[in-house]
C-alpha cells in the first residue's frame, strides 16, 4: 500500500515558525485583553495540580486538556474513553473481545494497546491521584466527578514511569459538608436504562460524606445469529448436508445474543475531616461489577479454508461466513471432546466456556492525608490498595467453526504509597520546590484457556502465570519565580522496576503441553526477569508576556517500563526487554484574549522516540539458550526494542465566549510519526511481514478536530433552553505496527447533539441526547489474523442512539 512522501521540516525551524507566528498574533490581540478581576461572561477559570499544587489552567506551562463536569454532562460523555473525542493527539479505545474490559491509550504517538502484564502501559492513569496500574479494568464510568485532566506529553518527572505519551487524570468531587445531592434517570435506545445518584452530607461539624453510584444496562447492538438457521442445509450458501442448528424461537429471527452491550454498577463513598486546622483527612472506597457480553465485533475477512483451519466437514465457501455490518455468525460452541484433537464431522455440539462474555469485579480503598504545618509548607501522603478479578472469553473468529477461541481470567492486587513536600522559601515565594518518593507493588496471575486450532499441530493449553512487579521512585522540581513575569522550572526523577514472570504451559489435564515444552527444554517453569533503572528530567521556562498570554518552552523526558515477551512459543523465547524512551522538545502559548471572550492555547512538539517495542517475526534469531549451544529459528512474537521514531506535531485547543449564553469550544490537532530505525528481525525492507519504515505507531491518526456549539436560551420564569452540537473528526489510523490493510480504520466524523431544559430554580433539568446522530459506520478497532487463521475482525461503533434524561438536584 502506497504512502504519500512527508515533507520534512528540521525541529529548529519549523518549532520556531509555529511558535513565533502564534505569539505575534497573540501579542497584537493582547491589548484588548483585561485582568481576570471584574470579568464576567468570558471563559471560566479552570484549576487544575499538574504539577501537585492549585494552579490556573492558563499558568501551567504544560498542554492539558482540561473538562470540568458540567462540559462532561454537556457533552453526553459517561465514561473515560469518549472524553477523547475532543482531545487533540489523544486517542482511547475500548478493546476488542481478545483483550476483556480494557482500555488502550495512546498519546501524541504513544502509548499501549496490549494489556498482558508482562507489558507496561504507555500512557499513566490516576483517580484522585490513585495510579492504576493496568489497561484491564480501567474503562471507568465518568462517576461524580469534578474534572478530567489529559496531560499531554511525557510526564516522567512527576507522574513517572509508564507516562511517556502523557498522563490522564481524574478527580472526584469532595464532600463539602452541605447537603446536598442529585437523581438521574436515564432511558433510551435498545432499552437503555442508565440511574445516577449522588449525596453530600455532613456528619459533624468536621466530618463530611460523599456516596455516589450508577447503574447501567443496554442490550447489545452486535447481533450474534445462527449459521444453521439463516442459511439452513442445502441451501445455496450451506450446500453441506445434516447441517446443526440450534433450536430457537420462530420469533427470535435466527437471533440466539447480542455483542457489545452494558451492564454496569458501580459505587463510591467518601468520607473527609476537615476542622479548619492543618491536617485534612480524605478517604475513599470503591467498588465496580461489570457483567455484560463481549464487545461488538464482525467479520471482515474469511478464508478457513487453509489446511489447518479446515475443523469442520460442510463445504462452506468461508466468505459466506462474513454477515454484514452489525452481525456475526460466531456460536462460540467447541464440538465435545476435542479438547486435544482435529474436529471429526457429526459431533453434537455443546456450549463451551468460550461463550463470549466479560465479567468484571474490582475495588479499591485509598487515603490521602494532607498537612499543612505553616502556609509554605505542605506534605501530602497518599496511601491505596486496588483488587479485581477479571473473566472474559472471545470466540475470536466469529464463525461457526471452533478456529480460535480464548477464555481469560486475570486476578490482580497492588499497593501504593506515595509522599510529597510542597514548599517555598524566601521573599515573595522566589522558590517553590516539590521533593517525595513513589512506591509500587502489584500481582497479577494472568490466567488464560487457549485453543488456536487454525495452527499446523494442536496449540491447546492453559496457563496460570504469577507475575509480580515492583517500582521505587524519588522525585524533586523546583519552580524559580526569577521575576513577576519569568518562571525557571527543573525537575528530575530516579526510578528502579522490576518483574519477574512464571510461565506456565499445560493441557487440561495437568500434563505438559507437549508442543509448547518439547523434551529437555519447556516453557513450563520457566521465569522471565526483567531490572532496570531510569533518569527522567525537566527543563521549562515559562514567561507571562501580557495578563493574558503566557509562553512556554521545555525539554522532557519519559519512559515506558521494560518487560518481559509475554507470548513465548519457545523457552528461548523466555526474555526481557528494556524500555521505551523519549525526550520531548515542546513550546508552547496560553492566551486569554478579547476581554477573555477568547482562550486560545497552542502547543508545537518535536520527539526523539527511542527503542520503541516491536514484535520480532517471523522468527527469533539470535535467541538462544545460555546452558546449550541450540539457537532459536521457530516461530515469534517477541518483544523486543527494535525500532526508533521522530514525532512532531501541534496542537490548538480553543473556547470562545463571543456572546451571553453562547458557548463555542474546538480543537484540532496534527501528528507526524516517522520511523528512522526498524531492526530487520522486526521488519523494514528485509522483512515485508513487519513494519515498514513509513508505517506509523498503531491508533495514531495525523489528523484531528473537534468542535462544539451551545446556546442558552432564557426562558424567564419557564427556566431555561439549551441546544448542543457537537462533532468530532480523526483520519485514518491502523491497529498494528504493520499497517496492512486489514487493520487500517478509515477516518471518519461523529456527531452528538443534546437538548436540555433547566427550570428557573436550576434544580430540575430534561434532556434529549443523540449519539453518532448520522448513524456513521466506522471502526473502534481492528485484529488482522488473515496470514495465520484465515481471518480478519473489526469491532465496529455504537450506531445512532437516542436517550431520554431526567434530574432533580436537592
């Protein structure tokens, strides 16, 4: 597949273009910009602790993409991963069936799609400053919150290790005290029932709750149909005779499930002491289930009819076997007792444990302890402990054929501490320093079924893998208020990690896999360590140009933890790798313009990615093991650091405020990815089945907007009218390093729009909500598995959807 040439602008020149033409236009439009005092109607003050202390959004002098709750709910955003869609450089996505209740996360270019432990993610996430230290388990429901803070960029001086593309964080709203509280019902399209409640209340004078909870349930959009019933033996599409089918209803249409739908519930209580002395006390507990089928996906592609894919008698053409755009015909049935053998025509079938499904159950408790024993001095303890357990399967073919099947059950635990000194010295604050320390211990056991039966030999097995993992860090920054307008920044970061993994490849009955553990030499026992440590540093200047326009220039570093090759085929392949690194040039420009009727933020990048992680295939070479002179030439996915990238982009985020009532917010973003070093056991010219040096990183569109338009619209005593459009616009990505045409995602444009109506107490509000209002067909995400199975899946979106709110606030 062609590409088209890049035009190439070297980092100096082109950063600095961008940069001065930005100021100049704002420093013209600066006259006209007053002090915040005494404003009213402008865009509204956001304060957000990206770097651990109250600031105003437009004084930090990092890109942040900032949402408070009220635009969360204008929007019609209920859960983490659609906070994105009016992100630039961001992109979340829900994972396909393969990877259960996981999120993949990739910022400006980077990040992390695979949510094995043996891996680290690419892109951090807090809860009230909670790190969850997992894709699985972290498609959060947008709960009682206060704001959504997207720290673009490395983040490794204060947020640390696995932050390389940037950082998302998500903050509560504290109990205040007062009572307070809110109801919300919500119905809508396939039987949408979506329940919100949330109450503030005090329980002595310095003791104050919060409890809050949701409820979600809507039946899946993704038809899951019966071959045998639609296309009964001896038709033109099932020539084959004595075909199976299920017995089912004359009224359910073939229909036997559905894909991709909700059931979710979800509870938060919080308890804060707060006497008005120096010692504030916030403890907060939580608990999720989540119970529903697996994620929507179709057929794209099917061609089963390779040698070791053939695992049924008919004579189907496979093409036959792809349904259309929101079906699949997988059955997610196994023929009994084929566990270790070919399927033989005629067996009975019976549902197996593969039924696709996911089920979700996690909690977590943290404390946060803040001290202030003088106004210059602050310490912060930050204590939690996060569990879940996590059950999935996925009939990953989504045919009638038993071709490749999965169940997943993934328990995990992990502890954290954290401590931080927040201070200043001398006249006027001239200092203002950051000191603390960081410590992670997490488990996981990653526990799977497997049984790939498109390979040339069974490769049936389970696994029940412990894996532990360890961080220690130790962190400073120091803010120089050098003058009223010019700020010096530095900061640096010492991290050590470690991991070991325990390999585990048996049959169902406890005997070694035979094929995974040839003689002499097994998989099984086998354990992958992985030691390593890392400097990160930070250097910003920032400037306060006029009271409304402040630049910003930086150098910063960050870094996604090594590992261990979480797929070995053979105990050879049983090996580390190190981490992935970059260093990030960036400048930058906050302005508040036209009476603040205008903020207009821009941010210009240019970084040097390195030893960026990539599969080696097809084969191993070079891996041997240490006791034997045997070297490894099978079959690989390894891990290992094999490529190198150049990333530069820019960023515009804007919200105008041109009338009362009217509010206009857009952004629009563009990234270049550009490989300068692909090691040719991973691919580039040598190797035409890896990426190739002008393929880019998976789920990195170059191109994104959004834009959203409200009006308020007063209606005196009968309260208040407010329309919202929003749309959003990202071009084309692909879903794996090798970008074949069967894990491209076309770009493609949504739009929301959303009616409410507030009575003139501003105590009760209805709303009427569209989603994907154009009903476009588009992609989440895509799995190519044509060169191996003989078949390729895609996991469409949510097709039009319509909902029906109602709220009562007391």
């Amino acid at each position: 597949m062609g590409k088209r040439n890049r035009r190439r602008m070297t980092m100096p020149c082109w950063m600095m273009a961008t940069s001065l033409a930005a100021l100049g236009w704002a420093s013209a439009a600066a006259a006209q910009t007053a002090d915040d005092a005494g404003n009213s109607g402008g865009v509204e003050d956001i304060v957000v602790t990206a770097q651990f202390r109250a600031q105003n959004l437009q004084d930090t002098p990092i890109a942040i993409t900032a949402v408070n709750s009220d635009m969360l709910e204008a929007r019609s955003q209920t859960n983490i991963a659609e906070v994105a869609n009016q992100a630039p450089s961001v992109t979340l996505k829900s994972q396909s069936a393969a990877f259960g209740p996981s999120l993949g996360a990739n910022i400006r270019g980077i990040g992390q799609f695979d949510p094995s432990p043996a891996v680290e993610p690419g892109v951090g996430l807090y809860v009230d400053d909670v790190y969850y230290a997992t894709l699985t388990g972290s498609v959060l429901d947008l709960l009682d919150l206060d704001r959504v803070e997207i720290l673009r960029g490395p983040q490794g001086t204060l947020a640390g290790r696995n932050s390389i593309g940037g950082a998302i964080k998500l903050y509560s709203k504290k109990p205040t005290g007062e009572s307070s509280g809110f109801l919300q019902a919500t119905y809508g399209s396939r039987d949408r029932l979506d329940l919100r409640g949330s109450a503030n209340f005090a329980l002595t004078d310095s003791l104050f709750g919060r409890i809050s909870g949701v409820a979600k349930k809507q039946d899946g959009y993704v038809k899951r149909l019966d071959y045998g019933c639609v296309n009964p033996a001896g038709s033109a599409r099932n020539p084959a005779v004595g075909g199976v089918a299920r017995e089912l209803p004359a009224s359910s249409n073939c229909v036997f499930g559905r894909d991709g739908g909700v059931d979710t519930q979800a509870l938060r209580g919080q308890l804060r002491f707060d006497d008005g002395g120096p010692i504030e006390i916030n403890l907060i507990a939580d608990y999720t289930s989540d119970k529903r089928t697996s994620a929507g996906e179709v057929l794209t592609y099917s061609n089963t009819q390779q040698p070791w894919a053939r695992t049924t008698a008919p004579a189907v053409d496979p093409a036959n076997f792809i349904c259309g755009k929101f079906c699949n015909y997988s059955n997610a049935f196994s023929p009994a007792g084929t566990w270790t053998g070919p399927v033989a025509p005629g067996y009975p079938l019976v549902e197996s444990r593969y039924r696709p499904h996911v089920d979700f159950q996690g909690w977590g408790v943290s404390g946060q302890i803040n001290w202030k024993p003088s106004d210059r001095l602050e310490i912060v303890s930050i204590t939690a402990y996060r569990q879940y357990h996590s059950r999935s399967a996925a009939d990953l073919d989504l045919s009638p054929l038993p071709i490749d099947q999965q169940s997943a059950d993934i328990r995990f635990w992990s502890f954290s501490q954290e401590v931080r000194v927040n201070g200043s010295l001398g006249a006027n604050n001239l200092v203002e320093y950051t000191i603390g320390g960081f410590y992670l211990d997490q488990r996981t056991i990653n526990g799977l079924e497997a049984d790939f039966r498109y390979t040339p030999f069974p490769l049936q097995f389970e696994q029940d893998d412990p894996v532990n993992a360890d961080t220690k860090a130790a962190f400073g920054q120091i803010i120089l208020n050098a003058t009223d307008k010019l700020k010096l920044i530095g900061g640096l970061r010492y991290t050590e990690e470690h991991k070991d993994y325990l390999f585990r490849r048996i049959n169902r009955d406890g005997t070694l896999n035979p094929f995974l553990n040839p003689a002499g030499n097994p998989i099984d026992g086998r354990t992958g360590i992985y030691n390593g440590n890392r400097v990160d540093y930070r250097a910003s200047l920032q400037y306060q140009f006029t009271p409304g326009v402040m630049g910003y220039g930086q150098v910063a570093t960050g870094f996604k933890g090594g590992g261990v090759n979480p797929r070995p085929f053979t105990a050879f392949q049983v090996v580390p790798f190190s981490p992935e690194t970059v260093t990030s040039y960036e400048v930058g420009l906050k302005t508040d313009l036209f009476d603040r009727r205008a903020r207009i933020n821009v941010a210009a990048f240019y970084s040097d990615y390195k030893g960026v992680q990539l599969n080696l295939v097809p084969t191993c070479p070079g891996f041997s093991d240490p006791t034997t002179t045997d070297d490894d030439a099978g079959p690989c996915s390894a891990i290992a650091n094999a490529g190198d990238a150049h990333i530069k982009g820019i960023e515009v985020e804007t919200s105008l405020r041109p009338i009362p009532g009217l509010a206009i917010d857009g952004a629009v973003s563009y990234v270049d990815f550009k490989y300068t070093r692909i090691n040719p056991a991973a691919g580039g010219p040598s190797n035409p089945a890896g990426p190739q040096l002008d393929d880019v990183t998976p789920y990195t569109p170059k191109w994104k907007w959004s834009i959203g338009v409200q009006y308020e619209i007063g209606l005196g005593d009968g309260g208040s009218l407010t329309p919202r459009f929003d749309a959003s616009y990202q071009s084309t990505i692909y879903s794996n390093p090798t970008n074949s045409p069967f894990e491209r995602i076309d770009g493609y444009t949504l739009a929301n729009a959303r009616l409410t109506w507030r009575n003139a107490e501003g105590d009760l509000e209805i709303s009427g909500e569209v989603t994907n209002l154009f009903d476009k067909y588009y992609y989440l995400t895509a799995f190519d598995n044509s060169g191996s199975a003989g078949f390729a899946t895609a996991q469409p979106g949510r097709p039009r959807e319509w909902a029906l709110s109602l709220k009562k606030k007391f």
